[in-house]
C-alpha cells in the first residue's frame, strides 16, 4: 500500500482510503474474479485535478487505474497490486451543446443514458445504445470503444467522437481536434486513444456529435430451424431495408429469459433453434409487413412476428435485452469475440462442436450482434461444479475457441477490450510485432507505466 499522496490536491471527501467495501466497489469491475487491493479512491472534479493528479504519481511512480462506470467485463478496471483508483464519478457536468456543429461537449464521467437524454432534448440522437448504458460513463466508453446494437447502421463510439482532452502519464493535457471535421495534421492521436483502456493516458472531456433523431422504428421476431439461411437473409435486410439492428439469439437464451420473467410468453407459435430479431428505421413508403412475406416467400423463417406499436416494439426488444440478466445466476463465464458476418454460422457450428465433443458437461448460452459479426459466447457454471474447476474448464474451452477465431481472423475482443481477462490470448488476434509496437506506442505516452499498469500486454 501506498501513503497518501494526494491529499494537498483534493478535498478529504474526494479521497477514501479506509478498506470498506466501498473501496473494493469502485476498484473492479463486472468480471468480479480478479483479487481486489486497493491503495484508495480518488475522486477528481476538473481536468486540471485528474493532470495533479497524475503529475504527483509520476513523480512518485505510483500506479493508477481509471475508473468509470466500471461496466467493463475484461477485468480493464481492476486494482488489484495497491493502486490509487481515479474515479470519474464526480467529472459528471454537460458542459455545452451546439447546435451549429450537432455536437455535446462533457467531462467522462457522464453517464451514457444523461447523453442520450441531453440530445433528445435538443431533437438529436446519440447512437451509441448497449445493456449498460445506465451505468456506464462516456470516458468508459471511449476508452473500450463501445459498440452495441446499432454498430450495423451508426458504427462504434469511435465514430461519433469529435474531440478529446486527455491527460497522459506525465501529467500532460493533450486536446485533441478541437471538434473538426476535417483536420489533415499527421497522426490522428484521436482514434489511438479511443480503446486505449486507459493505458495511454486518461481521458476527462469528450466531445461526441449527434444525429437526427430516427422516425419511428419498428422490430421483426423470426423463428429460423437452423443457420443455413442466416447470411442469405441477412443479405437481404441489409441491402433493401432501413435497418439499424441484427440480432441473433438462440431456443436456449429464449428459455432462460421465459423462465426469470414470468410476465413474458413465448414469442413465436414455433419453437426455433435461432431467434433473428431485426430492427428497422421508418421510412416514406416502407411497409415492414412486406418484408415478413418476403421472409416467408424464401423460407429463410419458419415463424415470425413484427410489433404494431411502441409497446409490442419494447417487449420484442427484451426476449433479447433480457438475456445477461437471465442469465446471471449461473455465474457465466463470458466471451466476447468477432468474426466477419460471413464467418458467424461457421464460427457457431465450430463453438457447438468445440462444447460438445470436449465439455458436454458446461451449459454454452449464444447470442449477439450478427450485423457486425459480434457474439457473446456464456458459459454457465453447474451448480455441482466448484468455482475454481469451472473456471479452469472454461479457459481450456477459450484456448479451443481462440483457436478457431484465429483460423477465421476474427477477434478475441469486440467490444469490452483486453484488460486482465484477455491478456493471455491476445496473440491469437495480434502479431507478436503489432504487440510490440504497442509496447512502443505506450511508452511514449506513459514512460514510467503509471497508467493502468499490467493491462491489455
């Protein structure tokens, strides 16, 4: 552990360091399965504290950890060897919106869904929408890149990023592209920070563009029997259809969610192996009913429904939403990876035959977001199994799943970054060179390896 080194620059309310259980909350995150040792929180207000900050631990060689609406699930903010946490909590001010430029400006600690709220006040849309989005803050989604539902159509957070002011670790500010549109300078310092997981240098403000707020949405729920017609379908939507979601969730999700929300019914008069949900932005002319036939006609589906107002809209919506909570008692062990939307039946049937013919004994919960080739592969633990042999089963399954990832170039993180978790297997997805020049690149930035230490390499 670490004296105090911090208390001439902060408030005492901004600094907790007495070993409660409120300093092991702010020093994990959502994996929960990494040790916990904590030196303390701090809880800066201003860019300038989080650069004091910074100043004084790299001048004091003292480790520090970012921390946001700690949602993550690689482990990327955990404490866990004595490190002072900085907590954005407190950086939470909407600072100025512009009309001119579409454009909200805020410190990183503001909450995803205050965003959202903030831009449809002004008749706007963030479109940056995930199952954490209430806890989540927008330095935590910049600094993992975050993706969710709507990456098909509006891309990850990356894309709706114009400036941000970052702190690296020499206590240095970096303001980067003061909100341009176009700035032809050399390096784009911007997107080398966007999922950095805080590795290079923390961000405190960010400036995120907005856009018109979409018409009227609609969703479609299809039973498929198998895989077999899934790319040929989705080939379909996507080029004659306004979507802006493709979801894929199989019998088995459909079944935990039925089962720990008694308000819920089964969806489809089927019984499908493979739930399609597809959401489509209204258009002049468009008819989504017509596209249920046209689903029909092909038999890519076996049964389908498509909701009529905003009420069956959401409720179609959480037999897929519900299914991380639904979920949850079984302490999943979680895998987020990616493949190209060519690659995702494959990918599936390689997962199965991995399950079955290795571990048949482990519960293999699969779903995602097919439109960008995302899956979230959840291993549930058997109430039989102890957590450490569970664990242990999982991570000889990963290395199985690794493996086949790397044969169809996808990648061992899609949206929740490296962190702790994924250190092992990163090289199933980077070169050994590309490993080392980030090695590189961080060094410029935090010569001392103050910031996040021990993260993604």
């Amino acid at each position: 552990m670490y004296d105090n080194h911090f208390q001439d620059i902060l408030e005492p309310n901004q600094i907790l360091t007495t070993p409660t259980s409120e300093v092991e909350h702010y020093a994990q995150d959502w994996t929960k399965q990494f040790p916990i040792q904590a030196s303390g929180i701090l809880f800066p207000k201003s860019h300038e504290e989080v650069s004091s900050i910074v100043k004084r631990a790299f001048e004091k060689e003292i480790p520090l950890v970012p921390s946001g609406g700690r949602t993550g699930l690689s482990g990327g903010a955990v404490a866990s060897h004595g490190e002072w946490v900085v907590s954005m909590d407190k950086m939470n001010k909407i600072l100025s919106f512009s009309k001119a430029d579409s454009s909200l400006h805020v410190q990183a600690g503001v909450v995803t869904d205050i965003i959202h709220e903030e831009a449809k006040n002004q008749n706007l849309y963030f479109p940056v929408e995930f199952g954490a989005t209430g806890s989540s803050q927008i330095g935590g989604n910049v600094a993992t890149n975050a993706g969710g539902v709507h990456v098909l159509k509006y891309g990850s957070t990356r894309d709706w990023i114009l400036s941000l002011k970052v702190v690296t670790g020499t206590g240095e500010t970096i303001e980067i592209n003061k909100g341009l549109v176009k700035n032809n300078t050399g390096y784009d310092l911007k997107h080398l920070f966007i999922g950095s997981e805080g590795t290079l240098g923390f961000i405190t403000e960010v400036e995120v563009k907005l856009a018109p707020l979409p018409e009227e949405k609609s969703v479609l729920l299809l039973g498929l029997e198998s895989l077999d017609p899934l790319l040929e379908l989705f080939s379909y939507v996507k080029n004659n259809l306004p979507i802006s979601a493709f979801e894929l969730f199989t019998k088995d999700c459909l079944n935990h969610v039925l089962e720990q929300n008694e308000h819920l019914k089964k969806p489809l008069n089927e019984d499908p192996e493979y739930y399609v949900l597809i959401e489509l932005e209204q258009e002049e002319g468009f008819d989504p009913s017509d596209t249920l036939e046209k689903v029909f006609e092909e038999a890519w589906a076996i049964d389908g429904t498509i909701s009529q107002n905003s009420a069956q809209f959401k409720e179609l919506w959480s037999y897929r939403e519900l299914i991380t909570e639904s979920i949850s008692a079984f302490t999943p062990y979680k895998n987020d990876v990616s493949v190209r939307v060519s690659k995702v039946p494959e990918f599936i049937k390689a997962i199965n035959d991995i399950v079955f013919k290795e571990h048949s004994d482990l519960d293999v919960v699969i779903f995602g977001h097919i439109g960008d080739g995302n899956l979230h592969v959840n291993t549930l633990k058997p109430e039989s199994m102890d957590q450490d042999t569970f664990v242990k089963k999982c991570e000889s399954v990963s290395a199985l799943l690794f493996s086949e990832l790397k044969r169809l170039g996808g990648s061992v993180s899609a949206e929740h970054g490296i962190g702790l978790l994924k250190k092992p297997y990163l090289k199933y997805t980077r070169s050994a060179y590309e490993i080392e020049m980030m090695k590189n690149i961080k060094k410029s930035f935090d010569p001392k390896g103050i910031l996040n230490p021990g993260k993604i390499f």
